[in-house]
C-alpha cells in the first residue's frame, strides 16, 4: 500500500535576496534549487531541483555514483554547493543557524554510533549536541529507546549489538531533536526482515507526525510500498520525478529477448527493438510498444535475428513496476 501523504500544492515562492527568506506561508517544507557539485573535473550533481512537502515519503533512487549521497550532504549542509541553495520552510539555508539545523535529522549508509557506549549514552550524546537537557533529554530518550525496539538492550554496548539494532539505533539518533526533515540515506542495508519491518514502520509513523521524509534505497519494493512520489537520478541529474502511478503509467509493454552470440545483432534490429546489457554482461533485447503491434514486430524482429544465426535463448515478459522503470531510465549495464 502506497503511503498517502497529507500535503498541499503551492505555486514557487519567490525569495527576497536582501533579507535571504521567502514567503513561510506558501512554501513548501524543504526546496532544493538547481544544486550542483564538482570534484576536480568531476560533476557528481549538475542541476538538481525538487520539493519535499510536511508528511510526504519522497523517494530518491539512482544507482551507485548517481549523486544521491553528494546531494543528500548537500541537503543536510555537511557539504557546500557550489551553485544553487536548500531552501527550509521558506528560509535559505544556512549551516551556522542551529535552529535551521536543528530541523534536519540524518540518517547515513555508514553506522553513525560510538560502539564503545551502550544505547542510552549514544542517545544522550547526541541530544546533548543539539542542545537537549535535563528531564527533556532523558524523556527523549526513553521515548525514542521505546520506538526502535531498544528499551530491553538499552544498557549493552552498542558494539555487540547485531546489525538490525545497529541499524535502529542509527535511526533513533536522528529522532532524538524531533527534526522536521529526515534525510535517510540506506537505512536497511543488510538487516534482518524483523528490524527492516520495524524501521519501514518507524518512517511512516514520521510520516505521519508531519515529518518530512528522503528516503534514499536500493530496494525498489521498499520504496514502492512506503513513498507516493520518487525522484530517480543519474549522472548527477534528476531523470524523472513524480508519483509512482503516474511515472508508470509512461511504461510500455515490454519484452526481452535474450540471445546466445550477439552477430550482427545491432544491424539487424532495424528500428524495432533496442540492444541493452543484462547484469552478467550478456547481450538482451528489448522490445518495446503497445501490445496492440507487439505481436507484429516480435515476428519480425525473430525473422531478423534467424537471418544472422543469433540464437534465441528465451523471452521474458517485464513486468510494469519501479524496478523496471528504473532499468529503463538508467540502463542494464553494471556500475562500479
């Protein structure tokens, strides 16, 4: 079931340079606004642009050294930009305002937490940081011990912890100042199906509250279940965003076509079909079209291939979901 998010559509709002605020009224939670980014001679991000709304699960997909781990520092200010701005709840953002810090929790693909300190401490440590005291941090605490499922190990070094309680705790640090933005960067890798279960609940739980929510992954099924809308990047720009019905909807029936020796495969598609890379490097071809013709032209693309003696290993229908979407937008071939 895709989570419904509670937001509401709103012209741009227009930002005044002299005082760097733009219309709080109108403005959605977080913009990024045309970020780019280079290292060296390399553009890690060129250009990226979207919106997060108040309760929404957006999700942000890209296959290894896309950019979304460049743009996600960027976003959360632990790296600067060298053009475009992040603007929060009509403000742009500045890394040296801890109330525009504070609204930003971070969740990153490597384990942010002291092993040597059991739950509790890291709890407290990082709630400290962001200037909890007194009763409120220990009723923080507790709170946020309840919610990852930690209360009963909350006094074991987290070093012996498994990985799904890592992972949890990961999580908890992050909820500990109750951010308006949560920035989630992998945040199941590797886990148990239990602690996965719980975490995907947690994040809708936020959702819910009116967090805001940038869930960066992986797992197609993960994202497709809990986010409404995806932004899918490569090469550092952003390939498509929008809601999941609707990026589908663009999809076409398609076929693939495995074969057995390429010959002269390319030559003979004539317009019909495209050559693509499975995983294991092996030539497929993909059929693509409305399935009113797609008859039609599997025989003759068939016919085609039998003239230049490429054996046909077998014929796969894709199924229509974001996997596949992302295939299409990104390619077959394998990344480092």
């Amino acid at each position: 079931m895709l989570l419904q998010s509670r937001r509401v559509r709103t012209e741009s709002p227009r930002v005044h340079a002299s005082v760097g605020r733009a219309d709080a009224a109108c403005a959605s939670l977080l913009e990024v606004r045309h970020l780019s980014r280079s290292f060296g001679s390399h553009q890690a991000v060129v250009d990226v642009s979207f919106k997060l709304e108040k309760g929404e699960v957006l999700g942000l997909l890209g296959p290894n050294g896309a950019g979304k781990s460049t743009s996600m520092m960027m976003i959360s200010g632990l790296l600067r930009p060298d053009h475009g701005e992040v603007v929060i709840n009509g403000q742009v953002y500045n890394g040296r305002d801890p109330n525009l810090k504070r609204q930003i929790g971070l969740v990153p693909q490597d384990l942010a937490i002291y092993p040597e300190l059991n739950a509790i401490e890291n709890l407290l440590f990082f709630g400290k940081l962001y200037g909890i005291r007194g009763r409120e941090l220990q009723s923080r605490c507790d709170e946020v011990l309840q919610r990852i499922g930690l209360t009963d190990s909350a006094h074991r070094a987290s070093g012996n912890y498994s990985g799904g309680m890592k992972r949890r705790l990961n999580f908890g640090v992050a909820l500990m100042h109750q951010p308006s933005i949560l920035i989630l960067d992998e945040p199941t890798v590797g886990i148990d199906p239990q602690s996965r279960s719980h975490l995907l609940e947690c994040v809708r739980d936020q959702a819910l509250s009116g967090v805001g929510v940038i869930y960066a992954s992986h797992y197609m099924e993960e994202v497709q279940e809990i986010c409404e809308r995806v932004a899918i990047v490569d090469h550092g720009k952003v390939l498509a965003c929008d809601s999941i019905p609707r990026l589908l909807e663009g999809l076409n029936t398609s076929l693939l076509i495995h074969v057995e020796g390429e010959g002269d495969v390319q030559g003979r598609l004539a317009g019909l079909a495209r050559l693509e890379r499975a995983a294991d490097g092996t030539a497929v071809i993909v059929v693509s079209g409305d399935c009113r013709d797609m008859g039609e032209r599997l025989r003759s693309l068939l016919h085609h291939l039998m003239a230049a003696r490429v054996k046909v290993a077998r014929i796969e229908t894709q199924q229509t979901n974001l996997e596949r979407l992302f295939l299409q937008l990104t390619g077959y071939g394998l990344r480092d």
